[in-house]
C-alpha cells in the first residue's frame, strides 16, 4: 500500500515567519504535488515535480516555493507566511500515469 | 488550461436511493477522470477512474460514465448508505499527470 506521510496534521505559525511543510513518499513514486484546500475552493495545485531538482508551477504558486533534493521528499516552502496561507495543505504523489495517492494533510494556521 | 465544474455543490438523497454527481471539463485533450472520496478529517481516497478510450467503468455500487463529445462525466452511485455521506471531487487530466480537481460535492445520506 502506498504511503504518503506528512510531518505534521497541525502547525501554528506567525505572520512572517518562514515554513517548511514536508513530505515523505515510500513507493519510489517520481511525481510529487502540493495542494491545498479551502471550504468551497476544492484542491488547487500549488507546485508539482515529475523527478529530483525538478519543479513546475501549479494554478497558485505565488507566495510559495519547493525543494526536491531526493525522489521521495517533497518540501512546500512558504517563505514569509501571511495570514492568507492559512489552509489545509495536502501532499499527493503517482507514478507515471497512475492515480495520485494524499497524505492526510497538514493544517496550517497563520497568526 | 484545464477547468472543471462540478454541480451540483450539495446533494441529499434517502438512504437506499441512487445518487449522480455530474462534471464538466473544457479541455477536449484531457484523457482521465478520476474520482475521489473525502470523509471528514480524512484524506481523498480513489474511488473510481476513468480513462477516454472507454465510455463507462463500474465497480459494485459505483459507476463513471464519460461523454467526450458533451465533455462530461458523471459518478453513479447506487443502493446509498450512510457511509456514503462525504465530500467528492471529480478531477481531469491531459498528457501530464496534472490534475486539475471540481470543487467538490458534499453528498448526504439521510437513514
């Protein structure tokens, strides 16, 4: 069974700080994704990387960055965070063509 | 790009009845439709998918049909139950892997 683990189910942050969200994959899976959602939004595509150093630009990547030194972690940076990146943050991965598989998701709050 | 709707936003059926969430999709080069399942605090979870070399896909209760010439597809679920009662997004994507999701359906399913 494929496991996407994110660090963590809840994080409190404040107004400017930097912060890292991380994901883990156990499936030597090569696309990795963040998303996150919001009541009435659905999920929207922040980033995605179809392999290691590789990233693409989702629908909102403003106001955020990736890391992807190895194939199975995927870092969501929110570089200075404001209170309108309070959210649920959710890691997905797949392989090639096949179903993408969530985390259970990572619930940020931004004071 | 790629954009789906989803109606309607909220569904309520009796428990035993069917229920159809239907979407649309705009980009005639999209070739799967996967559907996922979210239970509160959960994660979304594969139900069922679709790819555009067939026009309809069943699994037990569950069924997608698809429409490439109208650009919709739509998720049948028959016999309701309880547990059926969750949030369901409808997603599609092209020759990336790129999902771009609906906003998602909140289906309730009174005893």
């Amino acid at each position: 069974d494929v496991k996407v683990t994110q660090s963590s189910r809840y994080l409190v942050k404040r107004t400017g700080e930097k912060v890292f969200l991380e994901c883990v994959q156990d499936m030597d899976h090569e696309n990795m994704f963040w998303y996150r959602q919001d009541p009435g939004l659905g999920l929207r595509l922040i980033y995605f990387s179809y392999d290691v150093k590789m990233k693409e630009k989702g629908d909102i990547p403003e106001g955020y960055s990736v890391s992807r030194e190895k194939k199975e972690r995927f870092s969501l940076i929110l570089e200075s965070a404001s209170t309108n990146q309070t959210s649920m943050y959710l890691c997905a991965s797949s392989l090639g063509f096949q179903p993408q598989h969530f985390g259970d998701g990572t619930r940020l709050s931004i004071l | 790009g790629e954009n789906v709707e989803q109606h309607p936003s909220t569904l309520s059926v009796q428990e035993g009845d069917s229920a159809v969430i239907k979407c649309t999709y705009s980009d005639s080069a999209s070739n799967y439709f996967p559907w996922y399942k979210q239970e509160l605090g959960k994660r979304p979870q594969l139900i069922i998918d679709i790819r555009s070399n067939v026009g309809e896909k069943k699994d037990q209760r569950i069924a997608v049909t698809l429409n490439k010439t109208a650009k919709h597809f739509s998720l049948h679920i028959t016999e309701t139950q309880p547990e059926d009662s969750a949030v369901y997004f409808c997603a599609a994507s092209g020759a990336n892997s790129k999902l771009t999701f609906g906003k998602g359906i909140t289906l309730s399913v009174r005893p």
